[in-house]
C-alpha cells in the first residue's frame, strides 16, 4: 500500500499546514504550475516525488520535470500533466493518450478548481487537486490525500484552507 500526497498550483508557495497535512504520506505528486526550483526541493526533502511542469514553469523547471508523467504505482496506472481538462470536456489529444495508456487515474491541474469525477467510458477517477498556493482566484487553497492498495484507491481525503 501507498500513501499519496497530490497537489497542483503552488505557484511558489508552499504553505506550512499543506506541508503538515502531507506528512505521512509516502509519496508527494505535484500536477504542474509549481511556480519555484525550491518548492520542488522542499517536498523532495522529505518525499519521493513526481511533479509535471505547467504553463507558468520556467525552462529550469521544466529541465527537471517532464510534461507528462505516466507511471504504476502498485498495480494502477497513473497519467498526470497539467493542462488536461475533465472528463467530457478533456483537451485537444487528451482523451486518445488516456486511452492509449489504460491510466486508472487521470491527474490534471491548472484550473484551481479541486475534482474528482469518475470517467465510466474510459474507467478511470479524475482527480484534480485545486490549488496549494495563493496565486489565482480560487478562494481555498487545496491539496488531496489517497491510498492505493494493490489495484484498489480509497480513503481520499481533501485539504482545505481559506487562502490569505
């Protein structure tokens, strides 16, 4: 079994109760647009991580982490970029990649908005974690916790605070 901590949008900032909620977590995965190297580096501190870049990324961040990510972590199939869209409105060659790669989990950012929405045609659970960081309009910062279990996800929990 592992432990995930997802979160997308930090824009820069890492927020210390963000950080506390992914303690025990044994992995942290970061949906793009991360703003600094050094927010980067602090997660990888304390986590193995998996991050994409976003449209806001800089070339050094994008020298550091790919645009998409797609992976197993037990035995679900993971695919993560961060501009992708949702399900029944996903972005130009999304939903054909999706297919393709016979991800179980669909990971995107960049709308500030926190989703989980399954995809009964391709059976897969999207999740969008909103955003950790203040930049944006949204008016919580967001982060997500899970675990998957062999083939199994469950116990996603939500992080939520009042953005300052």
């Amino acid at each position: 079994m592992r432990k995930i901590g997802l979160l997308s949008d930090t824009h820069g900032f890492l927020d210390k109760d963000i950080l506390a909620f992914l303690e025990n977590v044994d992995e942290i995965w970061h949906a793009g647009d991360i703003g600094m190297v050094q927010v980067l580096e602090t997660l990888q501190l304390s986590k193995p991580v998996r991050a994409v870049y976003g449209n806001i990324d800089n070339h050094e961040i994008r020298s550091l982490v790919p645009k998409i990510q797609l992976f197993s972590v037990e035995d679900v199939r993971v695919f993560m970029v961060h501009i992708g869209g949702y399900p029944g409105n996903y972005e130009g060659t999304i939903k054909s990649l999706l297919k393709e790669s016979r991800a179980r989990i669909f990971i995107a950012g960049h709308s500030h908005i926190l989703k989980v929405i399954p995809d009964k045609d391709l059976d897969l659970l999207h999740l969008n974690p909103g955003a950790a960081g203040r930049s944006g309009f949204h008016q919580l910062q967001t982060a997500m916790r899970l675990e998957i279990d062999a083939a199994e996800i469950r116990n996603l929990e939500i992080y939520e605070k009042p953005r300052h």
